[in-house]
C-alpha cells in the first residue's frame, strides 16, 4: 500500500472512529441522515456494551472526566434529576466538551439518539472520505498513481487504535426517572476530536504535497493530470474537516481548496501534446476533425515526437445493394491514443457507418462528411469528443 494510500486510510479510521468510537465501527456515509446516525450509533453501542473500549478521561479531573470514567457501560442511575438533563453546560463545558442527549423509553435507545446526535456532526466528514478513499482507489488501479513508499497493513489498524483513543466518546450518565424515560448523555472531548481532525487535514496537506511535487515531465501528461485532479478532490473533501473543526471552535490548518487547482489543471491539458497520424485520409478532413476534438477539449495538437500519439485508420469502402438504384458508401474510423513512452494504449476508438446517393463521388463525399459531424458530436457515444471527454473524466 503507497503512502498516499496509507494517509487516506488512515483518514477514513479516523473519521469513522470519530463518528461512532469503536474498534469496529463501519457507518454508512450517507450525509447527516438520522438513519446514518442512528446505526453508526448502534454499532458504537455495541461494542462499548460488549468490552469496547473505556472512555477516555480529561487529564484536569472536571466533572465530565470523572463521571466518563465512572459509567461506562453501567445501568442507569434513579434518585435526584441531574443537572445536565435541563443544563448539560453547566455540567460539560461547550470550550472542553461536545454533549448531546438522548432521551426514551428504553435505555439503549437512549444511549443510541445521543451518540446519533453527535455522530451527525461527522457525517458528513466519513462521506468526503470514503469519496475520497474511493477516487485514490481508482486512480491507483488505472496505475495513474505511483509511488514507492509503503507501509505495512498492520501499521495501519495499530494506528487506527490510537486514534480511536484519541478521540474519546462516550455515554458519560444515564438516568433514569422512575417512570417512564432514560435519559443518557453523550459525551466528547473537544481537544482529543480537535487533535484527530487536524492531524487528518494534515495528512491530507501531506497527499497533496506528495501527488503534486513531480518533475514537468511527469507534471505535463495525463498521468499528471490526473494527479493533479485527485489533489483537486482532496482538496475539496478536506473542507468538511475544516468544517468539523469550525464547529468544535478550533481554527482549522491552512489546507488549499479544489478551485485552487483548477487553473492548473487547464495549464497541464493544454500542454499535453498529442500527435494526429491518420492513414487513408487522402483530404486530412477526419485528421482535421481529430485535431479540432482534441483541442475542444483544452490540449493541444503536437509534432511526430510528440508524447501520445492518436493513430487511426481511415477507409472507404463502396457498397451494393441489389435492386437499389443508390449507390452507397461505407466509411471506418478505427484507431488508439498511444502513450509513446510507456507503450500503453490509453483509448481506443472506433466508428463506422454509410451514406448513400445517387452517385458513388457523392455518396462517398457524405460518407467523409458523416464521420467529421461524427467525431466531432459532443454527444454521440460513438464520437471522438465524447469518447476523449470521458477519458478526461475518468482519470
């Protein structure tokens, strides 16, 4: 696993240890739904209930640290209405603490909307990384990503654990009111949460840094392209970090936003050069037609020595039906973009298709001209342009 793999992990564990503290926890990302909530607050329930981890305890002995400490996964206490029940500030201070709490009939549902009340300030995060996660993953597998630097898996869930600490939350109190509802609080330490999420947005720093500091030869490609793309997504995601932090009351790191990369990104694709070879074009129309998708598309035309090279065919064939005065012709574009470095072919393409008249010239000039509309058509799946935009895309 690459070291920018290994960042973006560790992101995710993060994130998802922050949003329901377990060894174990999987959420579900699906924004800050209630059902999103609710079973990531299940599965931290879980697994506190069943020797999950103890609740961290604040260093300065507050009231919040020692009754942390005190609960963990003990039944629900009756007798005088705590104080945090109708002022939980009083109680866990909002500069040290973030508190939330549930109430219901039964106590593990309790304990489940007040773990879900503060799950849903995350949820958003754990959705920015698992996209995140998931675009490095792609990239990785295209092989658009490379890097020497690796770290055991192993390291990775020790590590998962200390963050896991780090973090901190728990039910702090429940009680219970001798009729008819539990109570049970939620608690967090702020500065534990504040260290995690800034260590992540660090990291992500870090996998900017890494995808972005390569020579201009390997800069000015797709391969640079698409690194420079994935920096744009982290870029972007890591603002729900910031947003976290925000909320918490800490000032966020520096961190650059998608849009600081984009111009950049169109100065890469317009330096990437790609060479036109098209045998069997007596008229350079499909060439022509080649080159304009290419540019539509913000790279430019480049010479024989250029990088990546777009080799194509081009044929016309004369076709005859019987008892059809017509005549018509069939015309075949069939070809690659090559990266002459590497070898790779990156995309292959193909079009075909006839025109009729009533002359053979004039069913054959249609012919050419069909392919031309066709490979320019921003929305054909069988166009150039479309078949090029979607490569751009994927990378």
């Amino acid at each position: 696993m690459s070291k920018i793999l290994y960042v973006l992990t560790i992101g995710l564990i993060a994130a998802s240890c922050a949003s329901a503290p377990s060894n174990n926890t999987n959420a579900s990302a699906s924004g800050n739904s209630a059902a999103t909530a609710e079973a990531a607050a299940q599965t931290a329930l879980a697994a506190m209930n069943n020797g999950g981890q103890r609740p961290a305890s604040s260093s300065g002995g507050t009231p919040a640290a020692q009754q942390q400490a005190a609960v963990q996964s003990a039944p629900a206490r009756t007798g005088a209405r705590p104080v945090w029940i109708d002022s939980k500030g009083s109680v866990y201070n909002k500069s040290e603490h973030l508190s939330e709490i549930g109430m219901d009939a039964r106590q593990d549902s309790a304990d489940q909307k007040a773990l879900a009340a503060i799950t849903a300030v995350f949820g958003q995060s754990v959705q920015a990384q698992q996209r995140l996660s998931s675009a490095y993953n792609e990239a990785v597998k295209a092989g658009k990503v490379t890097t020497s630097e690796s770290v055991s898996m192993q390291e990775s869930i020790r590590t998962s654990t200390q963050l896991s600490n780090l973090v901190g939350v728990s039910i702090a109190d429940r009680w219970y009111d001798g009729k008819s509802s539990y109570y049970s609080i939620a608690v967090m330490d702020n500065a534990k949460a504040i260290q995690v999420y800034t260590s992540i947005i660090d990291g992500y720093s870090e996998t900017i840094n890494i995808l972005t500091n390569i020579s201009d030869d390997e800069k000015y490609s797709f391969d640079g392209y698409a690194r420079y793309k994935l920096a744009s997504i982290i870029a972007d995601g890591s603002q729900e970090y910031v947003r976290v932090l925000t909320y918490l009351g800490a000032t966020p790191p520096n961190m650059k936003r998608g849009a600081d990369f984009l111009s950049e990104i169109k100065n890469i694709a317009s330096r990437i050069p790609i060479y036109v070879n098209v045998s069997g074009d007596v008229s350079n129309r499909v060439r022509s037609a080649l080159t304009k998708a290419i540019t539509s598309q913000g790279l430019q035309g480049g010479g024989s020595s250029a990088r990546y090279m777009l080799n194509v065919n081009f044929s016309l064939s004369d076709v005859n039906y019987p008892n059809n005065p017509n005549k018509f012709a069939r015309y075949l574009v069939e070809g690659s973009l090559i990266d002459m470095v590497s070898g790779n072919e990156l995309l292959a393409y193909k079009l075909d298709g006839r025109e009729g008249h009533t002359t053979i010239e004039e069913a054959r000039n249609r012919a050419v001209a069909a392919a031309e509309k066709k490979i320019g058509d921003v929305t054909a799946a069988d166009g150039f342009t479309k078949k090029l935009t979607n490569y751009l895309e994927s990378l």
